[in-house]
C-alpha cells in the first residue's frame, strides 16, 4: 500500500472520530436540556413558557453539533448513494433547525 492511501485510510479514520464526537457533544446536550426541561416541568406548574424557550434554545444548539457533523461528514463519502442520504439528513436538520428558530421567535413575541 503506497503512502497515499495510508493518509487517505488515516484521513478517513480521524474524520469519523470527530464526526462521532460531535454527534455524541450534540446528544449529550439534547439530553441535558430534556432532562432539564423535564424537571422543571415536575417542579413547577406554571405554564412553562420560559423552560420550553430554553429547551427549544439547546435543542438548536444540540442539532449544531449534529449538523458539523454531517458536515464534516461529507469529507469521506465515496458514492452518489451516499452523497444524496447525507444531502437529505443534512437538509432535514437544517429545516428542524430552521422550524425552532422559528417557533422561539413567535414563543417570544407572543410573550411581549
């Protein structure tokens, strides 16, 4: 095996390792937040405006951490097939993403 495909093969193997970690850092916010919001909700029964604020706030921040990794993602993909799947979950996250901002900013102008 020459030099090149051993970088290539090394180069492979380190992107898959943060694209994972970053995967893991944006579920280990999702899940914080739920949590959270779950506790507050037990907590308290108010109408749990702010705390739904806040969740869909991390719930952005977590699916961050999952988009960069599907970014980072498309440095390794080898095939069309692939290529189009990691296009329609990075499309799909995006438009989640784009749903909960939206959803925050009507949640705050229905609060003002």
């Amino acid at each position: 095996m020459d030099i090149i495909h051993l970088m290539e093969e090394m180069l492979t193997d380190v992107t898959l390792v943060l694209v994972h970690m970053l995967e893991i850092f944006g579920a280990i916010i999702i899940l914080y937040a739920g949590t959270g919001t779950f506790l507050h909700f037990l907590r308290k029964s108010k109408d749990g405006r702010e705390a739904r604020l806040d969740f869909a706030r991390y719930l952005v921040f977590g699916l961050e951490f999952k988009l960069a990794g599907e970014i980072l993602r498309t440095m390794v993909v080898r095939t069309f097939n692939e290529i189009a799947i990691l296009g329609a979950v990075i499309l799909l996250r995006a438009a989640l993403n784009f749903i909960i901002h939206w959803e925050i900013r009507q949640e705050q102008q229905d609060h003002d």
